[in-house]
C-alpha cells in the first residue's frame, strides 16, 4: 500500500466468490452471501485483529501470491521462515500446513524488524501495533500468562486438527511491554499435538508467565 500510496481508508470490493464458506470468518459471519464493500483498513483488522482467513487470501492476492509475500519476508534477512500455501490451501488439503514453517526466533526477529528498523511508515506502524493490540483471538494464550493490564501486541494462529486428531500447529507471537518502558518479543508454537485446545492454549500462557515473570526481574 506504501508502494503505490494507497490510502487505509480507500474501499475496495471483496467478491462473492472470493468469501468461502468452510473456513474462519467473522467478516463472511457478518456479511453473507453478497458482495462486500470495505475499506483497506478493515481488510487488515478482520485478518490481523480478528484472524479472519478470508481476509487474509484476499490480501495474499493483493499483493501477488503467497510467494511474493515469502520472497519479502527473506528479503527482511528472515531465513528461517518458510510461506507457499494459502489458507485456502490449508484447508482443501490439510497436509499442506507442514508447508508453511518456522522457527520460534525467525517470527521473533520478524517481528522485532518492525518495531526497530521503520520497515513501515509511522501511520502504518501505528496502525499495525493498534490491530495487534486489539487482536480478539486466543485471549487464554500469551495474555492469559500475563498479569492484568500489562500491554502485549499479538498475532495467533491454529491449524484444524487431522483425521488422527493431531493439531499440526498452534501458535501465538507478540510484544510485551515491561513496567520500566522496555520490550520484549515473545513467539510460542506447539506442533503435532494431540492435546485439547485448552490444554495447547494453557501450556502457550504458562511459557508466557515464565517469561514474564524471569524478564521483570
């Protein structure tokens, strides 16, 4: 969007046929069946604050493919990090997920370059930190460990489980503000797991807590 100075506010039509119906999406919840009139800047809360995966395919597209967007993020220095599926992707065929990979640090890294090398413009790093900020999924993940009304900026992220039951990923990364004004970058991921939901959110919170508690120090 800086490329080729389009503004948040600018609207845009997402089509009928690019909302699929067997795939996470408040927007589609919101608004089904019909064509849909938004903004950019929504566009980019329901996938960032709300993990909206229709959003997210739209935006794959928009800015040419899955891997464009791989291609970016190693041009960033980040290696570690592998992205060739679409959500779309994930969900006809389920194995693909073991396509799409990282390590903890890469998306900790990844996620420090914002924050310390003005990889976007003010307006947008504001915007961006605001959307994590106010990110709705995964609330019994890294901010279940932290106490009250400490700041984190956080983005989730689970896959759908196997016909064994096995939860190729679940995942939570973010910034957390410590009292003294420092920050620091946290990425947790669970792969494989035949545990509950609750149980893989619960183990993702009690790392969050050690962390926290051993960095406040």
């Amino acid at each position: 969007m800086e490329a080729e100075n389009i503004p948040l506010d600018r609207m845009v039509y997402i089509e009928k046929e690019e909302i699929l119906e067997n795939t996470y999406s408040p927007l589609r919840d919101k608004y089904p069946n019909q064509r849909i009139y938004i903004s950019y800047r929504d566009i980019l809360k329901y996938t960032v604050s709300h993990s909206d995966n229709n959003t997210c395919d739209w935006l794959i597209r928009f800015v040419g493919g899955i891997d464009k967007v791989d291609s970016y993020i190693k041009s960033l220095g980040i290696k570690d990090l592998n992205l060739i599926e679409s959500e779309e992707d994930m969900h006809t065929d389920i194995m693909k997920c073991y396509n799409n990979w990282s390590t903890p640090l890469a998306l900790a890294q990844f996620l420090k370059k914002f924050y310390t090398e003005n990889v976007l413009n003010d307006e947008h790093f504001t915007f961006l930190k605001t959307a994590m900020h106010n990110c709705s999924s995964g609330q019994h993940k890294l901010i279940a460990g932290l106490p009250k009304k400490v700041r984190i900026e956080h983005k989730t992220g689970h896959s759908d489980r196997t016909a064994e039951n096995v939860q190729i990923s679940d995942a939570d990364i973010g910034v957390v503000y410590l009292p003294n004004g420092d920050k620091y970058y946290i990425a947790v991921l669970i792969k494989d797991s035949r545990e509950s939901y609750n149980n893989n959110a619960k183990t993702i919170a009690d790392i969050s807590n050690i962390v926290h508690r051993y960095l406040k120090k």
